[in-house]
C-alpha cells in the first residue's frame, strides 16, 4: 500500500511469532504495513500511520512498543557505525519524529535526558556497541542541551529488523503499554498481556461468552473484556482463583476442574487457555490423560461454529476429540521457551 499525505511513519515491537498478529491489528486501524520484520528479540512490524491520528496506535492491545520512526539505512559493503548513524539520524527527521512524538504520547518538555537502545543480528561488520557509542555521539552533536539518562525521557531505538536493514524511531509508549496498565495482583508465570491479547484476537469477534478454563490470574480474561468479550473464569487452584477475583473484580470467576465443567453442552462462543503443562504448574495425574478429558470438556461446553485457541508446547493429534476441528498453529518464544498457539473450530459432532 501507498502512504497517504501527511500520513507518519511509524513501528511497532511485540513477542517473537506474534508478529502476523500486530500486523492485522494495524491494519484492523486504517494504516498501511510496510513491512514485517525481528531483531533478534522482537517482532517488528513497520507501517504509516494518518496523519493526526498517530496516538490511537499507542492502544494496539499486541505491541509491547510503538515508535515514531526516524529514518532507515542499509549495510553496504564496508559500512561503518558512523556512516549507519549519518544515514538513520538527520536533523531534520529528528525534529519532526520528535514533534509527532511529543504529540501523541503527551510528554514534551525542554530539559530533555536521552538514551540509546541498539539491537543488531549479527556483529560480523561491527560490534552492537560500537553502534550505540555512534548513535550516543551523534544525537549529542545534534542536540547539544541533551544530557544521558536511564531512565531517560527520550529514548532512540535503532534496530536490524531484517538482514542488514535498520530502522531508527523515538519511542512514543512507555512501561504501561506492556502490561496493558498493569494487573492488582502478580502470580509467577502470569501470561503476557500481548499473547493473551493475540490468543482472544484469534477466537474471532466478541460474542455472548467467552471461557478460560485454566484462568490463573486473569490475564486472558482481562484482554477479552477489553475486546468487548463477556467472561468468565475457572480454575482448579484456590489462589489462581483469589488472583483473578482481585484482578477482575466485575467478573465471574469460580473455583471448578477444566475435566469436570459444571456448565451446559455449548454454552460459550469461544475457549481459550494458557494450558498449565509442568514447567511452573503441574496438573493431576498422567498429563496426556489430563490433556485428553481437558480438550473432550472443552469441546462439550463450546457451540457449534465457536472456536477454541489453547497455549501449549505440543497438542498431539490422538488428543483431539471429536468436534474440534484443527485450523491453524501459530509458534511462539515465551521468556526464551517455545510454544505454541494451538487454534480449532468447534464443528458438529456426527
């Protein structure tokens, strides 16, 4: 797609695999992606925003970061980190990114402190830190009243997004967009706000119920209310259960095993679970069977035409019963681990 005049161009950043996700949210947003790309830790997915429209991107429910971008260069031959930071950073980009910055994320001032972020896949032309000094020098020559912070009240990201291609942006969102405003009470192991988010996207548009049968402290239901869901949560654990009551307190959340759901055959439009599978929470028994009864009630209380999207390394075929129609999987890196988004329609049962 073309950008539109006056349209800003933008990036965002969200959790390795759930880029395609983001992607469709933008979109979902009336701006164009140009291009989808990872730095070694994060998805990155470029787009241009319309023009005075920019601060309702700091709302995508799949992006931990949101950038206005500041220019773009390439690795050519013998580049060195000053010739990268001659192409990324003008005077004249920075001055307007800053402005558009200032604009949408509300945090203007004159007695300004910066630092430098850098992320670069390979260190074979040159060390990520030699990149970092440069950019240091550089945005120091230019904005000489400047000082180095951390925390800083600017802070100038320039990343490898793909081979030997980087883009340079001043962050627009802070600390608060990652955890979506942050939750009452914390409980170890607590899914990320952006893969819950990616997960109740996946379970299609809001409809009269959404079930998360293994809800630990909520965090998939909270991005489901914030969707337009209505919810609700069960848990085998006592304090899951005392978490997400405190975390949610408008919402119904119950004490119930996900193999034993006290609730009528196709009862909700969609379920979806961050499965526990042993790393932090164990479940009771031999898991296969445990996976196997939690899928066979999972697919009982879910309507014909609803959908199921679970978290979980490996869901293995035999597992699978009957009205769960598999549609797609989609992996993901969680703290370093993979797993993956396991997604099914709820058919009719013959």
């Amino acid at each position: 797609m073309t950008a539109t005049t006056g349209a800003t161009p933008m990036f965002a950043t969200t959790m390795p695999g759930l880029g395609p996700f983001l992607a469709d949210e933008i979109t979902d947003r009336d701006a164009a992606v140009t291009g989808v790309g990872f730095d070694g830790r994060a998805d990155i997915v470029l787009f241009t925003a319309p023009g005075r429209r920019e601060k309702r991107f700091l709302g995508l429910a799949v992006a931990e970061d949101v950038f206005v971008e500041v220019g773009r260069a390439w690795r050519r031959g013998r580049d060195t980190p000053r010739g990268i930071v001659r192409t990324l950073l003008r005077s004249d980009t920075v001055a307007r990114a800053l402005t558009r910055c200032d604009a949408i994320s509300g945090r203007a001032n004159r007695s300004r402190t910066f630092r430098v972020v850098v992320r670069v896949r390979q260190e074979r032309s040159f060390r990520r830190t030699d990149l970092r000094a440069e950019l240091v020098r550089a945005v120091g020559r230019d904005r000489p009243r400047w000082r180095w912070a951390d925390p800083a009240g600017v802070e100038v990201w320039a990343v490898e997004h793909r081979s030997g291609g980087f883009v340079a942006g001043l962050r627009a969102s802070d600390g608060r967009m990652r955890q979506h405003g942050g939750r009452a009470v914390e409980r170890p192991g607590a899914l990320r706000p952006v893969v819950a988010a990616a997960m109740v996207r996946r379970a299609g548009r809001p409809g009269q119920l959404l079930l998360d049968p293994c809800c630990g402290s909520g965090t998939i239901l909270a991005e489901a209310v914030r969707a337009g869901w209505p919810v609700r949560g069960i848990d085998i654990d006592p304090t899951a259960v005392r978490c997400a009551r405190r975390n949610l307190p408008a919402e119904p959340v119950q004490g119930g095993d996900v193999r034993r759901l006290d609730l009528p055959d196709g009862h909700v439009d969609a379920c979806v679970s961050n499965l526990p599978f042993g790393r932090r929470y164990a479940v009771a028994g031999d898991p296969a069977t445990w996976l196997r009864l939690a899928l066979i009630e999972m697919a009982r209380v879910t309507r014909p035409g609803g959908r199921v999207v679970l978290l979980a390394p490996r869901i293995p075929p035999n597992a699978v019963p009957e009205g769960l129609l598999p549609t797609s999987n989609h992996r993901l890196t969680l703290l370093g681990m993979s797993t993956t988004m396991h997604c099914f329609d709820r058919t009719h049962q013959t």
